[in-house]
C-alpha cells in the first residue's frame, strides 16, 4: 500500500481521493459526473437557467446539492430544500446545509451579474423555519437586466474553485496581505476571522484534528458519511453527489476488498486507520484559518454566512490558496460539545456570537472538480 504516493486527505468523513497510474486513472475519471462543471453557462439560452448552472456548482456540506428549483419563467425562481438530502446526525438543525444553499445564492447572484443581470433575492418569504427546515421557500429569485452592471471580478474564479483535502505545504507561509484580502467580505452582519502563524495556528490545527478524530469515533456519526461514499467510478456516476472516492488506486483496493463501506467502519481495519492518519496530516499541514462569524443564528444568518463563506474561497482561489472547511467542532451533536465550546471561547467575543464556518488554509497540490448532478435534474417542484 504505497500511502505516500497514492492517499491524500482526510475529509469531513475520512479517508478520500487518490492519484496516481495515469493511463488507468483516466479510465476511471467519472466524466458524466463533472459534466455539469463543462456545461456551466453553455447549455441554457435563458439568464436564469444560465445564472443556475453556476450556481450548482457551489461548495455544500457532503456534496448533498440540496437544492430544488421551481423555474417561474426566464427570470424569476424559487428555491426550496430537498429535505430528503439533510445530514441529520451531524447537522441537527440543518445550519450548514442552509449555509451551503447561500453559498448557491451568491454564486448565482455573481454568475448573473456577469451576463448583465442584477440578481433580486428575497430570503425566506413565507417566513423562515425554526430548528427544523420545511418545504417553505428558502428564497425567490428574480433577475432584471442592467446596462452597464459592473461584472463581480470572482466570476472568473467560479469554475476553479475546489475544495482541497490534500495535506498543505508546510514550508511556504501564507503572506498577511492574501489574509487580508480574504478578510474584506466583512459587514455588519459578519464578521470574517484569519490567522496565518503563533499560537492559535496551532491550536486550531489540534482542534480540528481532535474534532475529527472524535467525529469518526461516533459511529452513528460516522456512519452518516459512509453512506454517503462513493467508492469507485461506477458509484460515483450513479450518485454524483456525497462523498467521492474515486482514482485508479481506491478503484484498486476496493477490487482487492480492501477498501468497502465495512472496512472504513471497522476501527480494527487498515482503512480506518490510514483515515485518521490522514486527518491528521490534513489539520497539521494547516498555515492558515479563516473563520466566519455572525451575531446571531437565525436562518438569514446562515444564509448571509454561506454567501460570505463563498466570496471568501472564491478570494482564496484567486490567490492561488488552497482551502478545506473544517465543520466538526462546530457542529450540534452531543460528541462535538467540548470542541464546541473551545472553538467558540477561542474565536468569540460577545455572548450569541456564532462561528459558522472554518476552513484551513495553505498551498497544496491542486483538486480537479467535485461531482454534481446536472441542473435539469434539480428543477420542479419536489414531492412531500
Ligand atoms: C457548510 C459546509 C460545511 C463543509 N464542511 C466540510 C468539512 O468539514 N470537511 C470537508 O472536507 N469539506 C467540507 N465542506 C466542503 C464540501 O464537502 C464540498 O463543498 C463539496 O464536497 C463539494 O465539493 P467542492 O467544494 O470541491 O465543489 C463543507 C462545505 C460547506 C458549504
């Protein structure tokens, strides 16, 4: 088992992506489920379908695109939860998957600017959902064109921008000027958050870490992950949303049984064990953190949060940083408490304050795209 040259991350979930072996690696791409990624702006002659295609390209908890469109026409939308697509044990209250469906907000905002239309985005309009969410709209989307509408300068980062679970190189800094940049989404209902060396660099890594470690020692937790792996082309192309394990080398180990859905969940298995390695790697090699604070928790807060928390990996991108969140400490189940409480001591300052998003920062080998499930399959109105 050549670790060295084959394994790379450790994700939210465990072990993850392999390179290496060219040739079989390309046979074993799953092109149907990046075709999304080629097909942005292209496909649709109408701005909202086109805006759209971007749009679902946005970073969302275990890739679980859980967003439906009811398409009112060439310009106006409503967005609604697939409810059949939340993270139950990890995200309780369904926090980050209403930041992953503002993160979907601004990338459409930004993609619809950039074809001279300035987006409309009215959040919650029949009223926004307490602890658990319901088919009520997230948001109504309309778009009006605009003469001499300003372009967004992150629409270029859109297709470029991957999450990336390879450990970070420790022997390049990251500059206090790129920090910065990441820093200037703030607003007044956001707060952006960055360190890039000293002590807190280190205690994050650790937090991160221990974070994880614990997720992956709750087996229900942990076991929401597995199930939703994809191990291997054929799975991947079956489902291109959860968690991608994918590559010549997983392909390999799945053939020889060493890698299964049973294996990850064994803690006496290799598989296990090369997964908590692995996140060690990944929160250790961290030169940077930034994190994203609102003042309360409400479902606009959320929102607001995830449509940050995109502009700032869009930012990270055009800096040539690479950028993984790191969500387990913030998480709402009994496990994550103390981690919880330390990552909010550490990193908030008035009582409410909410850190709803961390990501680790550095320069690392590139990520090609993640799998997404076409639009076309993501619009109507879906069925309770
Ligand atoms: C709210 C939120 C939480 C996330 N948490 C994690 C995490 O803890 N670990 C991780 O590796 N990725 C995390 N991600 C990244 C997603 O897994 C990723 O966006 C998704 O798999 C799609 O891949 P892409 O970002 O490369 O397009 C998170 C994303 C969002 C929006």
């Amino acid at each position: 088992m050549n670790r060295r040259r084959f394994l790379r991350i450790a994700g939210s979930a465990g072990v993850i992506i392999a390179a290496g072996g060219a040739a079989f690696l390309a046979t074993r791409t799953p092109k149907d489920a990046l075709v999304p990624w080629e097909q942005a702006g292209s496909l649709y002659p109408d701005p909202m379908r086109r805006a759209l295609s971007y749009a679902i390209l946005a970073p969302n908890p275990h890739n679980r695109q859980p967003w439906v469109i009811d398409l009112k026409g060439d310009t106006e939308a409503v967005l609604t939860c697939d409810l059949d697509r939340l993270l139950p044990v990890t995200d309780p209250f369904s926090r980050q998957i209403v930041i992953g469906l503002g993160c979907f907000l601004e990338l459409f905002s930004i993609a619809a600017a950039a074809q001279g239309y300035r987006a409309h985005i009215s959040y919650f309009p029949d009223g926004e959902p307490d602890n658990r969410l319901d088919r009520k709209p997230i948001a109504r989307l309309s778009l009006q064109p605009q003469k001499g509408l300003a372009g967004d300068p992150l629409f270029a980062q859109a297709l470029k921008r991957h999450t990336n679970r390879n450990p970070y190189d420790t022997k390049r800094p990251i500059d206090d000027d790129i920090v910065r940049r990441l820093q200037s989404g703030a607003a007044k209902n956001i707060q952006i958050g960055a360190v890039n060396g000293g002590a807190l660099l280190q205690d994050l890594r650790a937090l991160t870490r221990d974070a994880m470690w614990a997720e992956i020692r709750t087996a229900e937790a942990y076991q929401e992950s597995i199930d939703l792996m994809r191990i291997g082309r054929s799975e991947i192309e079956a489902n291109p949303d959860g968690i991608a394990l994918g590559g010549a080398f997983l392909e390999t180990l799945k053939l020889a049984g060493v890698l299964s859905r049973e294996s990850l969940a064994d803690p006496s298995s290799r598989s296990y064990q090369i997964g908590l390695d692995m996140i060690e790697e990944g929160a250790m090699t961290a030169m940077g953190f930034v994190w994203i604070k609102t003042s309360g928790n409400n479902r606009t807060a959320q929102i607001v949060a995830g449509r940050a928390y995109l502009r700032v990996a869009l930012q990270a991108t055009a800096d040539g940083l690479a950028m993984q969140p790191m969500s387990q400490a913030l998480q709402e189940y009994a496990a994550m408490q103390p981690y919880y409480e330390t990552i909010h001591a550490r990193l908030t300052k008035r009582p409410g304050e909410r850190v709803q998003m961390l990501a680790r920062l550095g320069y690392a080998e590139a990520v090609g795209p993640a799998p997404r499930w076409p639009l076309m399959t993501r619009i109507g109105v879906k069925e309770s």
